[in-house]
C-alpha cells in the first residue's frame, strides 16, 4: 500500500470502519512508514484529548428546578427572586412594622384605651402580613382607623403610598430610592416618638426572615 | 419516559433532564466558550423540546432530537455573537478511566498538547466544529451526527474530514517545536 492509498483510509479507520484485508494492509503499512504513523498519531491524539475531555463546566444543580418552573409554567423558585425581595420586601416590610408599631405606641394623641387591644392585635399580626402590598395598605388603613389623629402614622402612610407608587413597575432602582427615602422616615419618625430602644436600622431594613410562603411570592404581585 | 413527559408529568421531565443536560451543556459550552450563553441555549433547547414534545416520534432518539434543538440554537447564536474568544483556561484536568485519555491528561507536556488541541478544535468552523465534538465527545456515529446537523452523511464525512486536516495542518507545525509533544506523538505511534 502506497502513502497516498493509506492517508485515504484515515478517516475510515479512526472511524473504526476499517475491517479485512484492508485493515491487515493499512497496518503493516503503518508499521513501515514512519510518516504515515507520526501522522495518524497525531489525528488520534487529538481525538482522544477531545474525548477525554474534562474541562466542561457543569450546570448548577437548580438549572433542572429552574428549567421544571418555567416549562410547566410554575412561578420561579425561591433564589432567584430572593435579591429582589430584599430590595422590596425589605423596605416594605420595615415600612409595615414601624406604621404597626408607632399605631401601638402609647402616646399623648393616642386612641381611646378601649382601643388598645385592638391595636395590640395589629402589632401580632403584621409580621405575617408584610410580605403583600395590599396587606400593608390594608394594615396601615386599619391603623389610621385606630388611631385616626397620630400624626406620625399618616406621615408613614403618606410616605409609604408615595413609595410604593414609585416602585409600579417593580424596578430595581425604585426599590432603592423607597428604601433610601424609607430609611429617613424611619428615622425621622424614631426622633420624633424618641424610642430609646428602637432597633437597629439594619434590622429595620433587613429582609423579613419568615419561614412561610408569604413572603416568597413574586416581586410583580407586592 | 417520554409519553409520560408529554402528558406534562413533572417527575419525567424532570429525569428527561437530568439525563441530558450535562451532555448537552459540554457539546453546547464547547461550540460557545461562555457558560452563562451556553446554559441560556441549554434552557432554550429544552423548553423547546417540552413545547413540541407532542409531535416527538418515540422511533427516534430523544437524545438526537435534543442536540438537534441545540446545533440550530447554537448557530443562531453565534451568528449573532462576535468571534469566539480563544483565552480559555484549561486550569485542571481529571482523567477518565484508563489507557490513552488518561496518558493524555496527566502530564505537564499533555496539559499543554490540550490546549493546543482545543485552541485548534475553536478554529473550526461551526459545522466541523459540531462535527467533531459530537464524534469524539458523544460517540456518535456519522448517521447520527448528519441528523442532529441535519445535513447528508457524506457532508459529514467530508466535515470530519475537513476538520482533521485543519487540525493537523495547525497543531503540526506546532507540536514539532516543542520536543516533549513530539515525544508524545512517538509514543502514541509506536
């Protein structure tokens, strides 16, 4: 078998096709020319750097849960819209604690004491409901009912509907001009009551830590 | 597996999933070079495939019909894409099994014969490139592969065929620069 007879049966034989007397050929010429060996070599290296090919990275373990969520049209697992939440969800939630808890606080323009078991009630059950937007206005409408004249809690209110209108669309730089503006109610409203043990800021802001599903609902339906 | 996938079970799809993805996120990652197109193209083929899934034809090989989605993916892809980059990392290396894959990750002088190799394989057109990995990498037969590239088996033929002497016209000069390549070829050949 010449060269050039054998360099047209490569493919055939690194395709593993060769069979026969051509096989039995093709090999004893392999054996006598070194060219045709070095050459052959070389393809058959190269096919198996590619076949023992390791180097791929691999897909993250939530790609199939992911993938699951969209193709059956389920909403989308917690993590991903976990950084959004802290965006929104934070500020919200804080938002919701402070109206809840300024409408408990004992003060001078406070409701009647007939009202104060109500508003104790309000304080319990506003951890479970920060997570929604209607919730919170609900929260907040119920508050003012309570206590109709805290001037601290309509200027929460007032601050709150503003924020919230500015985040409609649900976006990520809304969320942080709410939280910046938030922040500086918060405060405002903590000088003026002067709680001495108000918590800390970051905790204020801080995205609510609840177990539940409440809080695990896409950012589009706050 | 599959009509239980086309009745939209979630526990088939699911092992549909699992089954194929890692195979087609390293054919894919390999024609793209970027992990985060190449998951975003992974995603894309199997939300294709579950939406068309009720015209699948269980004769076939559901693992062809994915890579299929895949290629065509791909390619509109990378039309898209500005060239492929060729500043890859080849940092670790794990052999697999024993004999020639492993005599060709575990040295110094085979770390570097790699990346000439896979620097080699990324100038491949996209159809030799396809070609070859699904050759090499996936054990596909020429049949298989003129099917999933949905072109003639003699065209695949001639992709692989082009795709050798391409390597071989690049890595060649190169290999015989350095000595300790070519000492592996001579082992390889004797």
């Amino acid at each position: 078998m010449e060269c050039e007879q054998a360099r047209n049966l490569f493919d055939t034989y690194l395709g593993g096709e060769l069979s026969g007397s051509l096989a039995a050929e093709f090999g004893a010429h392999k054996l006598d020319c070194p060219t045709c060996r070095r050459d052959l070599a070389l393809l058959e290296v190269a096919g198996h750097v590619i076949a023992a090919d390791s180097d791929a990275p691999l897909l993250g373990e939530e790609f199939t849960d992911r993938l699951l969520a969209c193709a059956l049209g389920t909403p989308r697992p917690r993590h991903s819209r976990r950084r959004r939440l802290v965006y929104i969800g934070g500020p919200l939630a804080a938002a919701a604690c402070l109206v809840l808890m300024v409408s408990a606080w004992p003060s001078a323009s406070s409701a009647p004491a007939s009202n104060d078991r109500s508003r104790e009630t309000l304080v319990l059950d506003a951890g479970d409901e920060v997570g929604s937007e209607e919730q919170l206005l609900q929260n907040v409408k119920i508050a003012l009912t309570h206590d109709p004249y805290n001037v601290e809690l309509q200027k929460a209110a007032d601050a709150l509907r503003l924020r919230v209108e500015a985040i409609a669309n649900g976006t990520k730089d809304g969320a942080f001009v709410l939280e910046n503006s938030l922040k500086e109610t918060i405060m405002e409203i903590l000088e003026s009551i002067q709680i001495d043990s108000a918590p800390a800021e970051d905790d204020l802001l801080a995205a609510p830590e609840s177990s539940g599903d409440d809080h695990d609902q896409p950012v589009e339906d706050l | 597996m599959i009509q239980r996938a086309q009745r939209r079970d979630p526990a088939a799809m699911r092992r549909l999933i699992d089954l194929h993805k890692e195979r087609l996120f390293a054919f894919v990652w390999r024609m793209m070079r970027s992990h985060h197109d190449a998951e975003e193209v992974c995603q894309e083929t199997f939300l294709r495939a579950f939406a068309a899934l009720d015209t699948f034809d269980t004769r076939y090989r559901f693992s062809t019909w994915l890579f299929t989605i895949a290629y065509r993916l791909t390619l509109n892809f990378l039309r898209r894409k500005k060239p492929l980059l060729a500043d890859i990392d080849f940092a670790t290396v794990a052999a697999e099994g024993q004999g020639a894959e492993e005599r060709c990750a575990n040295t110094e002088e085979a770390q570097r014969l790699k990346t000439l190799v896979w620097q080699a394989v990324d100038r491949l057109t996209p159809p030799q490139r396809a070609a070859v990995l699904l050759f090499y990498r996936q054990q596909m037969g020429c049949i298989d592969i003129a099917e999933v590239l949905d072109i003639p088996v003699a065209t695949v033929k001639s992709h692989l065929h082009r795709a050798r002497a391409r390597l071989k016209g690049i890595l060649e000069p190169q290999l015989l620069r350095e000595y300790s390549a070519d000492r592996i070829l001579r082992g390889f050949a004797g």
